[in-house]
C-alpha cells in the first residue's frame, strides 16, 4: 500500500471520542496498526501503553522523532497481516481502508478483549449487516458469531489529511469467541456459495440445516453447525 493512499486522523475531538471509546484503564495493553504519523497513538499513551505497527517506511522516522524517549511506545515497523504481535488486550486503531478485511479476520483468530476501528463506512455496514440483507456476507457472519458488533459513529472526511472521498465510521468488537483458523476456511466454503442450501454445500449435513442457506442463518447457528461438523 502505497504513502499517498493513506489518510492520516487530525481531528482533535475525534481522536479524544475514538480513544474513550475504549474504556482505557491501568493494566491495558493497546496493539494500534496502522499509526500513520501518530496521532492517536499519542492520546493512547496519555493513558496506557501502546504498541504502534506502522509498515512504511518513510513514517518510521517520524513516529521515532515523535515518541523518543517515551517508554509507553513501543514502535513495531512491519506488515500487520503477517507480523507477530505483542502481548495486548485491546486494539484501537484507525485502519488502512485496503486491509480493513484480511486485519479484521486476522484480528478474530488472535484474540482480543475490545477493539475500536476506525473504518470505510461501507466496511462497517457489511460488518454489522444482519442475514439475509444484501450487504451479509463472509465478514459480517465472522463478526457477529465472535464478537458483540456495534457502529457507534459517522467520522467526516475532513477529520482526515489529506481526505477520503468516502466517510468512515467507528466500529466497536467485543470478542465473545476466540475461533480456530479453519471457522474462517468454514466460513468462506459457506459464504462462496452462499444462497445455496446447505445440503448443495455440504456433503454430510447435520439434521436440521439442509435446508439452510448461509445468507439467511443467525450467528448462532452458524457455530453450532461448525462444532457438529
């Protein structure tokens, strides 16, 4: 991802609103991805420590200048999908637009206690996107089978620089579940063929779900099929 794709948070009362979000006490560990030029990663250390992911390289030197000497930042440079990450509990970040997906999902699989996202708006809807509504997909049932989902605001795009054509919105998780990596190879198996019933999906299906279909199943049910299978 390119330095010119990324938009950076300025808006002081929404850095404050994103952060409390979080309901940051002693004790917390924040993971931020994406820390750009590190501004919500500052109103993070104002309350507890945090570590600041940032992959490109030309922002490293900023974040070091900014937060030398400071030992509640730790600067982690790397690929958030595929870095290892540090010991945390909660997650407060605002995500670059073209990984929000693969982060989320990798997101769900670590484990977490609470997140607060700062997304696309359109993300945040398919995420909160109850089944069979046209925006219910693969992401949307991976959310709401693991976490408590809630779309809490509607971020402008001029609390950006450079702006976004689009606005963003503040997505909230609380993880109920931490799932084992194949929920999510079960999950996209269902949802590649997901207005088709489950017994055209599946070869042995559980009594009671063949005549199911993965754009129309709640949360609930679709847990309880993959621990049957």
């Amino acid at each position: 991802m390119a330095l010119k794709d990324r938009r950076f948070m300025v808006d002081e009362e929404m850095l404050e609103l994103v952060v409390g979000y979080a309901g940051l006490q002693p004790g917390d560990a924040v993971l931020e991805v994406g820390a750009g030029s590190g501004n919500l990663t500052e109103k993070i250390a104002e309350k507890v420590r945090v570590t600041a992911i940032e992959k490109e390289p030309d922002l490293i030197p900023i974040l070091r200048r900014k937060f030398d000497g400071d030992d509640r930042v730790t600067l982690l440079q790397g690929d958030a999908l595929t870095v290892e990450y540090p010991l945390y509990n909660k997650i407060v970040s605002n995500l670059p637009y073209s990984i929000s997906r693969k982060l989320l999902e990798r997101l769900i699989v670590e484990g977490f206690e609470l997140a607060v996202l700062v997304v696309q708006r359109e993300f945040a809807e398919k995420v909160a996107a109850p089944p069979s509504s046209g925006n219910y997909r693969m992401v949307s049932a991976l959310a709401q089978s693991t976490c408590e989902v809630e779309v809490l605001d509607e971020i402008r795009p001029q609390a950006f620089k450079p702006q976004p054509r689009v606005s963003s919105s503040v997505l909230r998780l609380r993880q109920r579940w931490r799932p084992p990596p194949d929920y999510l190879g079960f999950l996209r198996r269902l949802f590649s063929l997901k207005n088709k019933k489950m017994r055209n999906i599946l070869d042995d299906v559980p009594e009671g779900y063949g005549q199911m279909r993965p754009a129309e199943m709640q949360a609930e049910d679709l847990i309880c099929l993959y621990q049957r299978l």
